[in-house]
C-alpha cells in the first residue's frame, strides 16, 4: 500500500482504478439507528478532508488511534458540505482505546426515527392523559395515542408497544390506525430503566417549539419549569416567562390536576407536539406561594349610580398575582350596600365611600367615592311576553322587531314605536323549555359560547327595564346587561326538570336615565320570558 500523510488524502482526485492506502488516522465510530449500523470515519492529521470508512460487518472498531489499511476510490462533498474520500477498509493496526458504542436493542425508542412505520418498543409508562400514554426507556420517549390503552395501564409499568408511528403537530407518536391498531402489552421481565431527571425548560427551548422545521429535532421529552396559570379560551395554561409560546396542559382527568387562574405552579411534564400551541402531558403539579399585596386600586371609573341599581367594582393588584383577600365596607349602609364580592347596592339618594382592605397587609387599602341618585318614580308602559313562541330559529333584526311587537300583551301606548337595529345569536324558542315558570315560549340568546345581543330604539324615553329569566344550563355562569350595567343570572335549572325552583328563576331590574337607546347582551347563553319597559310616571 501507499503510505499518506494529510497532504496526499487532500491531493487525491478520482482514478480510473481503486488505490491501496495506509493512513494513521483517528478514527470515531457512531451508531446510525435508521439503518441499524455502524458508520466510521477517519481523520488524518493536516487534512481537511475526512475518510469515509466502508466497513464490513464483522469488523467493530472502537473510537481511537489507528493505522487503517483500505482501498481508496472516490472523493465527493457529502450531504453536509464536507468533502470526503471512501476507502473500503482492508485491514487495521492498534488498540484503538475507545468505547464501542453500545447497539440499540429492536426494543429501543431510539430506532424510531421514520413517519410511516411500525416498530416495536419497550419503556415505562411515565404519564398519562385522557387518550394516550407516554413510555420512556430511559434514553428516550414516545407518546402513544389511543384512547383504549389508558384505562389498562399505570404509571411504572413496563410495557411492550408495537404500532404505525407517525407525525402529529410535529412529534413522533404511535397511533391507532385501522390496519394496525396499536398493541401494548404488560411485561413481567425484569428491567433496568432509570428514568432521569426532566431537563429544565428555558423560554429559547419553547421558542424553538414553534419554528423546528422537522418531527425529528421535536423531541417527546420531560421538562420542568416554573409557570404563572393563566387562560386562552376555556383552555389553561402554563406558559414560562420571557417566551410567547402557549403552553397548554393536557391530563387524565379534572381530578388529577386543580389548575387555578393566577396561581404559580412548578410545572413538570412531556412535550408530545406543537400546532398553535405546545402540548404537556403532565406528570407533576405543584403549587407555590403567592407574594403579599404592595398595592390594590379599585379601577371603576363610575362616579355615580342610581337607586336600586349594582356596580361591581374590580381590582388592580400590585404585584399581580398576589394573595387577594380583601374586606369591603361602606361608608353608609343606608345609601349603598357592599357584598364580599365588590358587588355594590345602592339603597338611598346621597353621598357614600366603599373602601378595599387587604386582608393580609392591613395599609394596602383603597376608596371609591359615589353619588347615589334618586330613582325616578315609574309605570308601566309595555310588558311583551314571548309565551306564544312555539318555534326555535334564529331572528334576524326585522323578524326579532316584529316579534317584539307581537308580544305586547300589556300597552300603555298603542303609538309605540319599537326599532331593532342589530341581533347576534338570538332565537325564538320552543314548547317544553326551561324558560320561565309556566310559560312555553322564551327568547334564546348566544349559542356555545357566544353572547346574544339586541339594540332596540323606542318612541318614548324608558327610565327602569325589567327582564324574566332563567339560567340556561349549569355549565358557566350567565350575566344580562342593560346598556353596559350587568346583573348575575340565576341558579342553574335542575337537570331534566321542566318545574322550576324559585332559585332557577329570576326577574332583573334596572333603573336608567331617561333614553330611547336599549342594548341587551347576554354571556354564556340565557332564556328570556318577558321584557318590561318603564318610563317615568306622570
């Protein structure tokens, strides 16, 4: 053979014929699971390019000093921009005094590497959420979704899993799929899986979340962090600091993790995707102590309020979050009343002060000075009730005018003129519902999670509306509002009654300054059963 020096390994261009060589080289042996094998290269000192080694099979050579023997017969720039010279290897001397990397078993999740494939793997089962298990052997993880698996299989058990991997939001997963479903299986074997401890989650790692390009640098990997709870939507999250990446929780149950708005949490879970959003199964929760309040302001802006009418005052909190129980007190119970909620009633005409106390830093305090008006004396000048509704469709703005005209059954004022001006998301309603205490017919208003809305403009100038209604079901609580003033809807219907309680159905009142304006708006969806428009008495 030929002896080369680095000179010669760069000097070399392709030969028509193979060239035997000997270099003493450095050689670094690397494991490539995608196609279960060895790959070896070799360094030369005072050479820029790097040797490809062509290895047999039943060759292993360790990482190391070596002199390789082999025959050189072409020279290329690889996927990665080097260039590099292949030598199919022949023979080699030396010890080398490195470490064979170990071979991943069939069993290793460390072969999965490819979308649209089944393996084989074994690992514990390290979390859980409603429809899927995440295992980890150790070295690495894989999340496998399918809602039939979880019921069977708790956290600690090892596990043999065999299914179609695939890509979902980013990740790697095992998934069900019709031709080969997922199978996961309890073992009885003994093992020697250690599961390390989470990395530690940084803003540029959820950062890099959203802007991998491939499945493949999305690692399903356990991370620990500190986290603020907060929402998007109806959706929780655990978002870290210094990142606008939205992380949401997913678990098994409600049970398991209580998640409370402004709370801080260590947060420790597996990052299984990212679409809009990054996914974390939630393996532990632990809640944190909030800091003592600095300051507190009542953010209201209202200067006044009229008799009989409510005005619920809202916070500001220095540092936010922060512990938050508060006392509330007035001034004069006889002018205006505070609940323990910041809810305020105002009873008489005249002057009053509602004050804020942090319960736990007595200084931290704050006032609201208001003016409670008189109410105007009133009467009735139309009641609709909307008991004849018999069919449920959504109203556009003529259709709801004309309904509430209808509707008139009590008149004060045949000259009425009543103008709809918008709608959004309000319907007519049928026989059976659970309207109003008798009655069979109602106005529906908001759908899902969409608020209903009507703007009405009348002929005559109304000082005090009332409105009948019921809840509409007991999964949020609704609220009705009067040109901006909201009242709390009542207790939620008994499920399949058609009887209300007293509690289910409420009668809301509000007094106004004259106006011939009326908005509407109900959250989270809410019956109607009649309207009554005042105006002042004469």
């Amino acid at each position: 053979p030929v002896v080369w020096d680095g000179a010669a390994v760069d000097a070399y261009t392709n030969q028509a014929r193979a060239i035997l060589v000997t270099v003493d080289a450095h050689v670094t042996a690397t494991y490539d699971s995608e196609h279960s094998e060895y790959e070896y290269t070799a360094n030369v000192d005072g050479a820029t390019k790097t040797i490809e080694l062509g290895m047999p099979s039943s060759v292993q050579l360790e990482t190391g000093d070596y002199t390789v023997t082999g025959y050189v017969n072409y020279t290329r720039t690889n996927s990665s921009g080097q260039n590099v010279v292949n030598m199919l290897y022949v023979s080699h001397e030396g010890e080398g005094g490195g470490d064979v990397p170990p071979t991943p078993s069939n069993y290793d999740i460390s072969q999965v590497t490819t979308a649209n494939q089944v393996y084989t793997v074994r690992g514990l089962v390290v979390a859980k959420n409603r429809s899927a298990l995440v295992i980890s052997d150790g070295d690495d993880s894989l999340y496998i979704y399918d809602r039939n698996l979880v019921s069977g299989f708790a956290i600690g058990d090892y596990v043999e899993a065999t299914g179609s991997v695939n890509s979902y939001n980013g990740a790697l997963q095992m998934e069900y799929d019709a031709s080969t479903p997922a199978s996961v299986t309890k073992l009885s074997e003994t093992h020697n899986i250690v599961i390390p401890e989470p990395t530690p989650l940084t803003a540029e790692i959820a950062d890099s979340w959203k802007t991998a390009d491939a499945f493949t640098t999305k690692d399903v990997k356990e991370y620990t962090w500190e986290a603020v709870a907060g929402k998007s939507g109806n959706y929780d999250t655990l978002n870290i600091a210094g990142s606008d990446t939205t992380i949401e929780p997913v678990y098994l149950d409600s049970s398991a993790y209580q998640i409370e708005t402004g709370m801080p949490y260590t947060v420790t879970g597996y990052f299984i995707g990212y679409y809009n959003y990054a996914s974390i199964v939630l393996t532990d929760l632990v809640e944190g102590d909030l800091p003592n309040p600095t300051a507190v302001e009542i953010t209201n802006t209202e200067t006044s309020l009229m008799q009989g009418n409510t005005l619920q005052l809202n916070l500001a909190w220095t540092p936010s979050p922060c512990v938050n129980d508060v006392t509330w007190t007035s001034s004069n119970d006889e002018i205006a009343t505070v609940s323990e909620t910041g809810l305020v009633t105002a009873v008489a005409a005249g002057e009053v002060d509602i004050t804020v106390t942090s319960t736990v830093v007595a200084t931290v305090t704050d006032t609201i000075h208001l003016t409670v008006t008189a109410a105007v004396a009133s009467e009735l000048l139309v009641e609709m009730d909307f008991s004849s509704l018999a069919t449920s469709q959504e109203m556009d703005a003529t259709t709801l005018q004309q309904v509430l005209i209808d509707s008139a059954t009590t008149i004060n004022d045949p000259g009425l003129i009543v103008t709809v001006t918008n709608t959004a998301k309000v319907y007519s309603g049928g026989a059976g519902g659970y309207h109003s205490q008798g009655s069979t017919g109602y106005l529906k208003f908001g759908t899902g999670s969409a608020q209903g809305k009507i703007d009405v403009t009348l002929s005559r100038e109304i000082v005090r509306v009332e409105i009948d209604c019921v809840k509409w079901n007991d999964s949020a609580k609704d609220t009705f509002a009067i040109n901006g003033v909201a009242r709390d809807g009542p207790a939620a219907k008994t499920a399949g009654t058609t009887t209300l309680t007293a509690e289910e159905f409420s009668t809301l009142g509000w007094n106004l300054d004259a106006t011939t304006d009326l908005s509407l708006v109900v959250t989270n969806r809410g019956y109607v059963a009649a309207i009554r428009l005042y105006v002042a008495a004469a």
